[in-house]
C-alpha cells in the first residue's frame, strides 16, 4: 500500500492568494480592535471566509461589498482599507483570470 507523501513546496495559486488576503484583513481588524463596528467587520468577514462563499464567489463578492460599506463608513484604521482592496484585487484575479 502506498503512502502519500507531503509535497514539499506549494504552488501560489489565485485562490490561495484570496484565501491570505481574507486573513490579514481578519488580522489587521483584529489587531486594531477594539473599535466602533469592529465585531460587525469580523462577522462579515468571517463570512466571506466561509466555506459556502468560497463556494459560490457572488455570495463572497457580496460579503465583501458590504466589509467594504462598513470600513468606509467607519473611517476603519488605514490598514484594514489596503487590506479590503488587496481582497478586492485578489478576487477579481480569481474571478477574470488573465491567460
């Protein structure tokens, strides 16, 4: 029986690109927290990371719409914006691959 063995590097794909974007967002949300509307920031963000939104990529892109809505309104921490735009970049490179 063969055993599978752990590759020993990874290829950077779109997706994981989007998947780390999503996590320093959560992180700079979390490191500047407390602040006005932060918990509804990391539960919109937590959905955007869910499983059923990287599922189907409109549900995330409305997700994401709506962290965007919430940390402008705010005037959220400098960081949290840069990192709501690199998500932005990174799903529309998953969205419209370029070739």
């Amino acid at each position: 029986m063969a055993f599978y063995e752990e590759p020993e590097g990874y290829e950077k794909t779109a997706l994981s690109g989007l998947q780390g974007a999503w996590e320093n967002l959560r992180s700079a949300v979390v490191e500047n927290h407390p602040f006005p509307e932060s918990h509804r920031l990391l539960f919109h963000i937590d959905k955007g990371m869910s499983w059923e939104s990287v599922r189907d990529l409109n549900r995330m892109k409305s997700a994401l719409l709506l962290v965007q809505n919430i940390a402008v309104t705010i005037q959220a921490p400098g960081d949290i914006l840069f990192w709501v735009e690199a998500v932005w970049e990174n799903l529309e490179e998953v969205l419209n691959p370029s070739d």
